[in-house]
C-alpha cells in the first residue's frame, strides 16, 4: 500500500493506453468500466503499478463538474495481457510484458438534456515512444459519452471493443488485427484513426494541467488537446509502416507492415450513430511495440545417405514450427509428383537426379523453402542369362550374358570354379568359357558393384554326359504311308528327326514321332539327339514305305427277299498284284469269289448273312467283316370291330404289321382328326356314324405302303335335350315354394339336384327352399342309350330368417350342451360372445359352429352367469344386419 501511494505522487513513465466505457442497466443505473494497460516489462524503470483509485470525472455539455466517480483497485480485475502475435510467421523477445487493470463501478445518473461526459485522464506514457513529443511528460484523456434527451430518447450503452489490443508487432511483418467493437443497442459503427488526447501531463496545456498530479482529481473538462506529432508523422501516418497503416471504417480490421523498430502511441475511435445521428465516440489508447522478431516457421532436408533403395526415395525432413507441409519431387510434365506428408516417401518412373524441393506452410508470407539432391537408381537386379552353349570338336565351350539394370560405371566379378578356364573374369559378358570338365556339377556366380551397392547371381551347370543316337529298325510295312518311329536313344533332352523326303518340313522333334509320307519308297532316316550343355549325336537307317493294306467294300442296303440281288465292289489294297478272296455266308447261290467286285449275289431266305473280304498283298494279310441283310415283305394284319356310344365316346384302335423293319401308321378317324400312333385313343364329341381309315410303311429294308379302310365303323349315339321351367322364379324365404316343369326332348327319365341339398326324380314338382339366396337347380334327363344331358336354373329366395336361444346347459349330459343361433339367408356372419368385463370369450364367422361354453381357445369352463352376444350379417341381397343379445349360461 506505501508502494502505492507513492506511485501516485510520481510522474511515472509506464502508461500504455487505457480505454473508457459504460453500460445502461436501468433508466439512471450504470456500470462504468475503466481500462487502464500498463508497462511491467524493462521500460517500467520505477516499477510503478496501477493506481489505488481511479477517479471519473463526469460534466455537463457547459463543461462543469456534475459529479466525480471513485473505481478502487480493490475491486478491480489486474491481468496480464497476453503476448499474441496476429502474424503466425514471427516469434515475439521473450521481454515484453503488458498488464490491464479494469476499473468497475454502478453508479446512478440522470443525463441532463445534451448528455454527459465521463473523463479519465492519467500520466505518463514510455518515454521511448517515437512519434510523439515529449512522450514522458505527456499523458492521456479517455471519454465517453452519454446522450442527453435532445440526442435520444432510448437508453443507451457505449460499444466495447471485441479484443484486447496486440502488444507487439514484428518490424517487415504484415499486421492485421480485429479492432471492432460490439454496441449493445444495436448503433451503427464507424471506425478511424484518430489522434491520442493528451491529459494529466506537463504537455496538457489545460488550467488543470499539473506534472506533479499524474492522476488529476478532478480530471480536466473536455475539450482535450491532441497529442503533438513528431516530424514525419500525423494522424493518418501513426507509424512507419509501407504500406502505411490502415483501418476499415465498417469492420474496424487494421492492416498494414510496420518496418522500423521503435514504440508508437495509437489512436483508434469508434463513433456511435443512432438514424444517422451521431450519439457518441470513444477512444482507445494505446501503445504499438514494433519489434524484431525471429523466423517462426524453418524447414531443411538431410542430404541423401542411403542410393540403394532403387526407385523408391525415403525422405526425413526437419522443420520448426510447421503446420503443413508441400513436397515436389521435379518429375518434369507430371503435376501430381507432389506429397502433402511430413516424411513422405516416393517411387520415381525412372533413375535419374531430382531437385526435391520442400515447402513448410506453402502460401504463408514466411513459408520456408529448401530444395536438395537426391538421386534414384534402380535396384540393381543381378542376373545370368542362359548361356550360349556350343561344342567345339567335342568339347564344351559358354558364352555368358549379365542382365542387369546396371549402368556403365558399374563393376563386374565372375567366378567360374577351379579347374575351368578361365577360373575368373571381370568382363561384364565373357565369352569362351570351358568348365571344369571332372565336376559333376559346376557353379557360376556373378557380383554387381554400383555406387556403393551391389548385387550377386548364381546359376549351376550340370555336367551330363554325351546322348548316345539310336533308331529301332522296321517292323511294319503294311500300315500304309503313316509310320510311327521309335528310339532307343541314350543321355537325351531333345530330338530331332529328318525322315529323307524333298519336301520342306519333314522333321520332328518329338522323341517319338508318327509321320505321313506322300508315296512308297525307300527313305534314309536320320535322328540327331541332344542334351543341355553336351555334345550331340547322329544315327541313321534306311525304312521301305507301301501303301496301306485296308481291305474295305461298302455296307449294302436292305433288300425285300423277293427279287434280292448284292454286287460288291473291294477297295484298300495299293498294287494291282493283290490277291481278293470273298466268302458270302448260306442260302446264297454264290458261296466264295476270288475276283475283285463279284456281281449279283441272291440269298433264297430271309435274314442277316456275314460277308468276309480277305485281301493279300507284300506280304501282309488284312480281312474286313460285314453282314447284309434280306428283309420279309411287309403284310398288313388289321381288324376293327364296331364301336358305339355316348358323346363324348372314347374309341380304342390297334393296327399290326408284320415287318422286319419299323412301320410307321396314319389314322384318320372320320371328323377330320388324325394320328400316327400304333394304338391311338380318339374321343368322339359329336353324334353320328364314322369311317376309320389306317395307313402305314416302311422306310428301310423293305419299303412299302400300305392302306385299309373300314367304313361305319364308329357309332356315337345321340344325347337327350334337357329343359324345364320355374314358376315363380323369385320367392321369399316366408313363402319359398317353386314348381318345376319339364321341356326336355327325347328324355325318358329326369333327376333334379337343388343347392340347398334337396334331390327329385320326377320330372314334374313343386319344390320348397329351405335356405335364402341365389339358389340353383340342375337337371339330368337320360335317353333310349342311357345318354346324359344336363341343364341348370337359377331361383332368388329374398329375405332371412334368425334365432338365438337364451339358455343353455353345457352339462355334457345330451341335453341343450351348445348355444348356436338358427339362420337362414346369410351371405357373410360374424358372431362375438363376451362377458360382463367385457372380454371376448367366443368369436367365429361360421354361422353352423357352436359354443360350448369354454373360454381361452376352449381350454376352460366358462362360469355359471348372463353373457351378451353380437351377431352382425348381411342377407342374400347384401344389405347388413346386427343382432344384440344375451345368454344364460347354466351347469
């Protein structure tokens, strides 16, 4: 508290601007709100804090004192404003340090007729401050404003600015900062510089003014005198900034790049309309520390380490302060070669040296760029091709292939083993290699030296022995022009074959082959056999080559036994010295032939008989088998007897014909209908006589046709007409009888069938319904034959009948055990019973089912007691009906 005190009697340099405003709460309350920034970093020398008091002075429009308001630190909110930099590229000195005090108090007040004004004013500002003269002994004046009745007769508060201003910004850094204020009764903003007042200095030309009073009480009545400028700066140029700073008068935004290091007084005001009437302004006083600041945002990329990765390229960056991140990897004419990852990784097309260039926070004004070199190879692939083999007067000489992706710096080693020469060799593809011709086996491997990586190969060689050639000589000379070869062949992988003609591919390389020669003849044939990496070998022999022995003649036909005669014709032998011999079986006038076609061969039964043709030529004997066959003549054997019946008459018909081949039928049945069955079935729907017709035939072995009529041989009887009358037609339920009246023609018996269940078989009668409705009655009259015919009426019985007892006894003793209503006439029925509760204990739609006195689907007895019903129905003419009632139901 003496500290205090003491920094009240003080003409401190530490003030750092402040701000003023109230707010209405009720018609004469209100709160008014003091905010006062103050220096308590270096610049505070004396290390002065905030007041104890602050006082408010309050005057009317003539300027007099009206009252003065007392805010006390005790109650004040001290805070430290904090240090936020609005341009995220910079990082701020750790020394500064600006602290806010805001004063409050409610206080009752009656505006007079042009209003009153609040007034604070305070000593003194940093005495580094650059754009203004004599900053240590110049001090600052805040108002506000309440309207009288002459400017408004709404209430009304003062806007309050949205933010706390920025501490600091950086030197070369673009500013924008958010200055606006919120006005609680909805006025219209308007934002500009304006220049800071002076107040409680020794510049404040005012009568008040006193050095020695830094926090004059009371303050000094406005009007207030602007602060004196420094050269080079006015109310429009507050600061040196390119471009210079700025606000907008609508949104308050501030924007502009402060570029000289130094502390500058702002002033910022809001003014306040109410339609267009200016009812206040309030300023905000405050201190700008333009400072140097440090990057914020730095990136970098280690060199490349590790070139064996192929294609591929691992990256690890190291950044501070990034957010995000944009890599390219310079594939030229490729615009998706881009990554937005922290440690990305890529897969180049191809090899080659790339300028990867990496970008923290691409599009900020401080984003860092760094581009480095990498290089990207292709994994080098080591392989041996397969060798180029080739036998130089027996022995075994390698040429051997590098397939790689390597490039022309890289180093090859070979080793071919001890005892091959040459054991070594750092050629990328030697040539004129012999291996160690005593190993079983001989390995070769390859290594692959390339920018510090490298890659090996390794195949292995067997060393087989040499194939030996061999051709099993001829065993068949009557299989024609094609001939299947074999080898007895040792060592061998691969073949190959040449069979001696002229003509261009005929070879193989099957083991083995089967070939077609084009003619007989004598044929040198040579096999040359071989295996991986050995020495090949020949062998050749001479093959005679005849046509095929194929003794063939062609199946014959089937004769009818009458007038059969077979000539034959034999093919398959190739040279005009073959020797024919036929055999022809029995019942034959020609048992064997030794000519080449024997002619007219007839057998004298019927049946199948075997043909043997037997042909001998250089030196091989072949015999083909075939059988002919002589066919019974055809005889139709048919009977029909006659058929007669009722329409519609089922006739049954079965034809036989004695063939030794398949006999096809055709029926023609007299009504214009037909069919190709043996034994068809055929209904008659029409009266009359009928002629049957039946056709059939043979199409192999013994071909014939064959037809027989039978005339008349189909009766169908004729049918009854039916007929008969209704009088009346339409009855009532009340009075239901009906007369029936045959009409019927050529009938000599009736029977009638009603659809209420009745049945009469006299032809005349008087008939009455039982049931209501559209009932039907149908008719049967039967003639002479015992033919049927049959016709229907139909009778409309109006009306209903119903009947419900009220009592029963479900005792099981026979007697009255079930309650069913009796009805008559229902076309639909429903019918529910319930108890007293009300609960449905019986329900069901068909009219003929019963209850019996269980409840719960039946599986209980229904108490002793009065239960109600309701039957609701509709009667033949559909109209509804309902029925309420009650039963007594007694055990």
């Amino acid at each position: 508290m003496i500290l205090i005190c003491l920094s009240q009697n003080l003409s401190a340099t530490h003030i750092v601007g402040g701000e003023l405003y109230y707010t209405q709460l009720s018609p004469n309350n209100y709160e008014v709100t003091l905010i006062v920034y103050r220096d308590c970093g270096p610049a505070n020398t004396l290390g002065t804090g905030f007041d104890e008091n602050a006082v408010i002075g309050i005057f009317n429009s003539d300027g007099e004192l009206y009252q003065t308001l007392e805010l006390s630190l005790f109650n004040a909110e001290v805070t430290e404003v904090p240090i936020i930099l609005p341009n995220p590229c910079f990082i701020l000195p750790p020394d500064l340090c600006i602290e806010k005090s805001e004063y409050t108090g409610v206080f009752q007040l009656s505006p007079e007729q042009f209003g009153l004004n609040l007034v604070y004013q305070r000593c003194c500002r940093n005495n580094s401050i650059v754009n203004i003269i004599n900053p240590s002994d110049s001090g600052m004046s805040l108002s506000a404003h309440i309207p009288g009745s002459q400017e408004t007769t709404s209430p009304n508060s003062s806007p309050i600015f949205d933010n706390a201003p920025p501490v600091a910004l950086c030197a070369g850094a673009e500013f924008f900062f958010d200055h606006a204020a919120t006005d609680p009764d909805g006025d219209s903003l308007v934002y500009e510089l304006c220049p800071p007042k002076l107040g409680g200095g020794s510049n404040d030309t005012a009568p008040q003014s006193d050095p020695s009073n830094p926090a004059p009480n009371p303050p000094q009545p406005p009007p207030f005198s602007n602060i004196g400028w420094e050269t080079g700066y006015s109310t429009a140029d507050q600061i040196d900034s390119n471009p210079q700073l700025s606000i907008n008068p609508q949104t308050g935004y501030i924007t502009g790049t402060p570029n000289t290091v130094g502390r500058y007084a702002i002033g910022i005001c809001v003014k306040e309309y109410r339609n267009g009437v200016l009812i206040g302004s309030e300023i905000r006083d405050f201190q700008y520390n333009v400072t140097n600041c440090d990057p914020n945002i730095i990136s970098s990329v280690p060199s490349q380490t590790n070139f064996c990765d192929g294609l591929t390229v691992v990256i690890s960056s190291v950044q501070t302060n990034g957010s995000f991140f944009f890599w390219d990897f310079d594939v030229p004419a490729l615009e998706s070669d881009t990554s937005i990852i922290l440690n990305p990784t890529y897969t180049y097309a191809d090899s080659g040296v790339y300028n990867i260039m990496f970008i923290a926070n691409k599009g900020w004004p401080c984003a860092d760029t760094v581009i480095s070199t990498f290089h990207a190879f292709l994994p080098i692939d080591a392989e041996i091709g397969p060798p180029e083999f080739e036998c130089v007067n027996g022995a075994r000489r390698f040429d051997f292939e590098s397939i790689s992706n390597a490039a022309n710096s890289a180093e090859f080693s070979w080793n071919f083993g001890t005892g091959s020469t040459p054991a070594t060799s750092s050629m990328e593809n030697p040539q004129n290699v012999q291996l160690n011709p005593n190993n079983a086996q001989n390995t070769v491997t390859l290594n692959i030296t390339q920018f510090g990586c490298s890659d090996e190969a390794e195949i292995t060689i067997d060393n087989l022995p040499d194939p030996i050639a061999g051709i099993i000589p001829q065993e068949s000379f009557c299989d024609g022009y094609t001939y299947q070869f074999q080898n007895n062949a040792q060592n061998a992988e691969e073949y190959f074959w040449n069979f001696g003609t002229v003509f261009q591919g005929d070879t193989s390389s099957l083991a083995m082959p089967e070939y077609t020669f084009q003619d007989t003849g004598q044929y040198t044939i040579t096999l040359i056999v071989s295996a991986e990496y050995t020495c090949p070998d020949t062998a050749t022999i001479d093959f005679t080559i005849y046509g095929l022995l194929n003794p063939h003649f062609a199946h014959p036909l089937p004769q009818c036994l009458e007038g059969n005669s077979f000539d034959f014709t034999a093919t398959g032998a190739s040279t005009p010295g073959a020797v024919y011999a036929w055999t022809f079986g029995t019942n034959v006038n020609l048992a064997s032939s030794n000519i080449q076609n024997p002619q007219n061969i007839s057998y004298s039964a019927a049946g199948k008989y075997p043909v043997s043709l037997t042909i001998s030529e250089n030196g091989c004997i072949e015999t083909y088998i075939d059988s002919v066959w002589v066919v019974t003549n055809p005889a139709l054997q048919f009977t029909l007897e006659p058929q007669e019946g009722c329409p519609p008459y089922a006739a049954n018909f079965e034809g036989e014909t004695v063939s030794d081949t398949q006999v096809f039928y055709e029926w023609q049945f007299g009504d214009g209908e037909s069919s190709t069955l043996a034994k068809p079935t055929h209904i008659y729907t029409q009266p009359g006589y009928y002629n049957v017709t039946v056709s059939n035939f043979t199409n192999e072995g013994c071909v014939s046709n064959l037809t027989q009529t039978f005339t008349n041989s189909v009766y169908v009887y004729p049918l009854p007409t039916p007929g008969f009358t209704i009088n009346p037609q339409r009855v009532n339920i009340l009075t239901p009888e009906v007369s029936i009246a045959d009409s019927s023609l050529n009938a000599i018996s009736c029977f009638y069938i009603m659809s209420d269940g009745g049945e009469s078989n006299e032809c005349d009668f008087d008939y009455s319904w039982l049931e209501a409705g559209i009932q039907t009655i149908t008719q049967y009259v039967t003639n002479e034959f015992g033919c049927v015919s049959s016709t229907s009426g139909t009778v409309f019985i109006e009306g209903y009948l119903f009947y419900a007892p009220n009592t029963f006894t479900p005792d099981g003793d026979g007697v009255n055990d079930f309650w069913l209503p009796s009805s008559t006439g229902l076309t639909s029925y429903e019918i529910m019973v319930f108890d007293r509760w009300g609960n449905i204990v019986f329900k069901s739609d068909n009219s003929k089912e019963p209850w019996t006195g269980g409840v719960r689907g039946g599986n209980y007895f229904a108490q002793n007691g009065v239960y109600n019903y309701v039957v609701k129905f509709s009667d033949s003419l559909q109209y509804p009906h309902e029925f309420v009632g009650h039963i007594n139901l007694v055990r």
